[in-house]
C-alpha cells in the first residue's frame, strides 16, 4: 500500500472578480418530510471565494456530521495534506463519546463515516475544481457547459467513489493533486459554476444541455424542490438527499 500523500494543494483564494458571488444553495432530503436526515452539507467562504459541498455516504455512521466537518474544514483550510486529514478526523471523533454508545452503535462507529468533498476556489487565474468522490462540478459560461468535473458522463456515477473516510488508513489511495482541475479565465463575463450531489449530478449528464438550462433558470427553493420531485417521480432522477450549490 502506498504512502498517503505528503504534499498538498494550497488555494490562492484571493477573488478577482467582485461579481462572483454565491447565487444560490438549495437542498432537499430523500423525503420531503424529513429535513433532519439530510446528509449533505455545504459551506461558502464568498469573501476569499471558497465553496465545497459534501455528500454523506447513507450507509456510514453519522456521515450528517462528517459531512459538515468536512466543508466547514476545507472552506477554512482548503489544503489537503496528511495533517488535514488527521485533524478533520479528530474533530469529528471529539463529537462523540464511544463508551458510552450503545454496543450495536459501537460497531457502526468503527465501521468510520464517509463522504464526498467537492470544492470550488476562485483564483487570480482561474476556477479550481477538487473532487474526491461522486459529486459533481460544472462550469457554464453564456449558457454553454465549458466544463463537467470529475465525471462527463451519467454512466460514471455507478461505478463506486473512493470517498473520504473517518478510518485514516482507509484514505491511503486518494490523491488530491489527481483530483484537482484549473479551468483558466481571464474574462468572467457569463461565467457560473455548479456544485452538486451526485443524484442531480447523473440526472443532469443524462441531458447536459437540456438540463444545465433548467438548472440555470431556478431561482428559489420551491422552484428547485418541484423539479428534484418531478424528475423523481419519473425516474429519471435517483431519490437521494439532494444539493445544488450555484455561484455566480
């Protein structure tokens, strides 16, 4: 087994643009009813021009708080290096006391929590993309998708993610430098970017240009809720907890 990487990807997080800004975050649960079991979580530092988005994995033990570590780590220190994983680990791990979880509990803990971490960073010479998992990044400039980052097409999303874990052995394989993709642009001009969870992600490669305008056209939470539901209910997008994160 290799040695988990040692060197790191460090953010110029300087914004360039003063009219790049968060637009929109919108997020909704597998069930409606349900808000509290949504295990997605976002986190935008706009004034240095940091965003990230992470999908908690359902089958994981508390992948909510995980989740949440993870953006709220990245958006603050968006260098990944050993020691990012490290404290990011023990932060989430000081949210619980396992002695005193119950045994069955115990067991799921162990087990580690998992997760996605998508992050976008405006940088003096351009957009950079991170992402470790199946989340998705997509670039639009005047109407057209420029760039879809990691994945370009909805058959890639069966394929099972390398997520990022709570067991630090279990993170030996992830590369961030392999991970990490710099869009160039020197004129903003039309420019939006979108982060999304995996389940909208496949939905929206089955139709890119299709659907890249519907996405572009929501402006509030009813608006994205009507369409994650209607395209649930016709199948042709997958019922997760779901999260759309433009910028803009």
């Amino acid at each position: 087994m290799r040695q988990l990487w040692t060197s790191s990807i460090l953010v110029h997080a300087r914004v360039i643009c003063a009219d790049m800004r968060l637009l929109h975050r919108f997020t909704t649960a597998k069930q409606q009813h349900e808000p509290h079991l949504n295990e997605d979580a976002a986190f935008a530092l706009v004034r240095k021009g940091i965003y990230a988005l992470s999908d908690g994995a359902s089958e994981s033990y508390a992948s909510r708080r995980w989740a949440r570590t993870l953006v709220a780590r990245y958006a603050c220190v968006p260098s990944i290096t050993d020691a990012w994983i490290r404290d990011a680990i023990a932060a989430y791990d000081s949210e619980f006391d396992r002695e005193a979880l119950s045994w069955s509990k115990q067991a799921a803990y162990d087990r580690g929590s998992f997760g996605t971490l998508l992050s976008a960073c405006i940088r003096d010479d351009g957009i950079q993309l991170m992402a470790l998992g199946d989340s998705l990044a997509v670039i639009e400039k005047h109407g057209n998708a420029v760039v879809t980052h990691p994945y370009t097409t909805p058959e890639e999303f069966t394929a099972r993610p390398l997520l990022l874990s709570t067991i630090h052995a279990l993170n030996q394989s992830i590369d961030p430098e392999q991970a990490t993709l710099l869009w160039p642009c020197e004129h903003w001009d039309g420019v939006r970017i979108y982060l999304m969870t995996d389940a909208i992600g496949a939905w929206l490669l089955e139709a890119l240009d299709e659907r890249l305008a519907v996405l572009s056209g929501i402006t509030s939470a009813p608006d994205f809720i009507d369409i994650v539901e209607r395209s649930r209910c016709d199948g042709s997008m997958r019922r997760d907890d779901t999260t759309l994160v433009v910028i803009g």
